[in-house]
C-alpha cells in the first residue's frame, strides 16, 4: 500500500516558490520519522515541464503534474478542484 505526502508546489510566472523547497525538506523529515511514505509534489500550471525536473531535484519522489490553460493563473477554485480530481483518481490504497 502506497502512503503519499503531498506538497502543493506553489509556482509564480514559472519560477517554484521557495516555500516549496521548504515543505518538501520538513515532508522528507516527516516521512522519515513514520516510514514508509513518499514525498509527492503537486504542480499545477498551464506548462510543468521545467518544474517537474526542479522539484524532483528538491526531493519529491514524484510529481503529479496538472497542466491546463486553465491553471495558468491562480484561482483558489480552479486549483482546488484540480487538486480534488487528481487525489480521486488515484486507487485507494494511495488515498
């Protein structure tokens, strides 16, 4: 069974937030503490291809990638719908 830790990587014109860099070094620290966990970062954006790279370099063990004009801009709602269906989509034993 695949346990997951999620971080959203907040994202502006392109370029990952530092804040990221920051949730995937204390995520590593958690999931090592209750074992067995992957670090799985969320990127969201009308184009990932630069961001899926840099955040395996940060640490994450994999990158859920959510590419759609749509995301091209941050809107809370669109983001978190996004988010819902991706979390959804996968098998339960992930969720």
């Amino acid at each position: 069974m695949a346990k997951e830790i999620w971080v959203f990587a907040e994202q502006n014109n392109g370029e990952i937030a530092g804040v990221t860099a920051e949730l995937l070094a204390k995520s590593q620290e958690i999931a090592g503490a209750m074992g067995g966990y992957t670090i799985a970062a969320v990127a969201a954006s009308s184009d990932n291809s630069s961001a899926v790279k840099k955040l395996g370099a940060m640490g994450a063990d994999k990158v859920y990638s959510l590419e759609n004009d749509a995301l091209a801009d941050y809107r809370c709602d669109v983001f978190g719908a996004a988010s819902v269906s991706t979390a959804w989509s996968l098998p339960l034993a992930v969720r």
